[in-house]
C-alpha cells in the first residue's frame, strides 16, 4: 500500500499530481467544461443547485429521464480535483448515456479545500447519501437502486462512503471508482499540500484502509490505460485490498 513512498520527490510529483503528468490539462478540462454546458443548457429536465447541506457547496445537479417511469435507477456522480478544484458544472454532459438508458444523474458537489478539511468533505458525502435516501424518490428515483460513480478524488470519496452506516441497508446497487486516491497522505509529498496541508486528524480520518467497509455492493474499479504505472498501482493496491477484506468478511 505504500511504495509510492519509494519515489524521489520528483517522481511522486511527476507520478501523483495529474497537473505535472498531463502538462496539457487545461485544454481537456476546457473542452470538457464547454460539453456540460452545453448539455446542460439544452436538456430541459433537470434541477439544478439543490441544497443538500448546510455547506456554501452541498449542491447536487439531477438529472431525469424523458420518459414517465416514476422509479428509475440513480447514479450518483463525486467528481475529481485533488480535493481543491473542478465543479459538478464541469461534468454536466456525463449525464447524457444515463439518462438515454433511463437511469437518474446525479452530479454532486462538495466544499473544497483549504476551505474546509478533509474530514469535512468526507463528511458531507455521507450527507449527501443521506439526502438521497430521504429526498431522491420525489424525483421519481429507486432508493434501492443507489450506483456510485467517483473519479480521483470523487473515487475516494465513493470508497470513504461505503465505510458509513446509513438510515436503511442495501440501497447501493454498485460502485464505479475510477482512476482513485485512496491514501489522502500522499499529499504531503507534492507541492498539492500547499494548498490542503492536511493534518494527521484528517488522515486518520479519512485514509480508506483506516475503515471497514460496511456495504456488500458491486464493485468495479478502473483506471486510464495511459496513466502512471504509479498511479494505476493505488488502484490495484485498492483491489487488492478490497480482495483480502471481503475474504476475511466472509459476506
């Protein structure tokens, strides 16, 4: 779980920090930006900004299907940034092939370091899945059918949510973690910790192999084909990790 702590400094920061590794990132996230905007400019069934907590970001972006099913399944989509950047705006179009198969999008956002901690977000992931619960059948979604899609660190946020007990069991149909994080301390070895200067607390709170998972769900994890072999190597230390448990859980 550790050998990214065998790197020089300049390879954890070539390796673990997406900005040094695709030095040409602006251009994707510009063209990224420009296709949620105009996808959400354009799809007319949708709710937009919904408060989900008492936070300046605990907003979620939903998305419904066209047609008049009144339980659809939900697919609740925690984007990437390293914890410091990116919006649920930046990710609007990824909506588009749910609700061509009738499933609900949900697009979440959080409050951002150094604005708040870690442990913070962490904690309002797990009270935007209590929203969920409570509030997403009026929007004609399946509280029983609850899929979880995270990507860098919206991946670890999804990993740290199936570490929560919530208000009813066995609402988690699945989890997508795509290209994650899942050892928030690696931030203290590239220049990203200027700006999340995490503390120990924060750590300990929310290093995923610190928890147990609490939720029997499906599981796919997936990671860039072109990305770092360092990088790919915290997923495959996740899988691997995930294995041994739910070994020994013996579900």
């Amino acid at each position: 779980m550790f050998e990214w702590k065998k790197l020089s400094s300049d390879e954890k920061e070539l390796y673990l920090n997406p900005k040094k590794s695709v030095p040409d990132y602006p251009i994707y996230q510009k063209n990224a930006t420009k296709s949620a905007y105009e996808f959400r400019r354009t799809y007319n069934k949708k709710h937009i900004n919904i408060t989900y907590g008492k936070r300046v970001n605990q907003k979620l972006d939903i998305f419904i299907p066209s047609n008049a099913n009144k339980k659809f399944p939900v697919q609740l989509y925690f984007h990437g940034g390293y914890w410091i950047g990116r919006d649920k705006f930046d990710h609007s179009h990824i909506a588009g092939p749910a609700i061509t198969n009738n499933i609900i999008h949900v697009s979440v956002n959080y409050d951002l370091c150094p604005r708040v901690t870690l442990d913070i977000i962490v904690k309002e992931t797990f009270e935007c899945l209590e929203w969920i619960i409570q509030n997403i059948s009026k929007y004609g979604g399946d509280t029983h059918n609850i899929n979880l899609v995270g990507h860098s660190a919206g991946a670890h946020l999804v990993a740290m949510a199936l570490t929560k007990s919530y208000s009813i069991n066995s609402f988690i149909n699945s989890a997508v973690l795509i290209s994650g994080i899942y050892q928030p301390q690696i931030t203290r070895d590239i220049s990203i910790n200027d700006i999340i200067n995490i503390s120990e607390k924060a750590i300990n709170l929310t290093d995923v192999y610190k928890h147990s998972l609490i939720h029997n769900t499906n599981f796919l994890v997936i990671t860039g084909d072109e990305e770092p072999e360092a990088w790919k190597l915290l997923s495959k230390n996740y899988c691997k990790w995930f294995n041994e448990f739910y070994w020994l859980k013996s579900w």
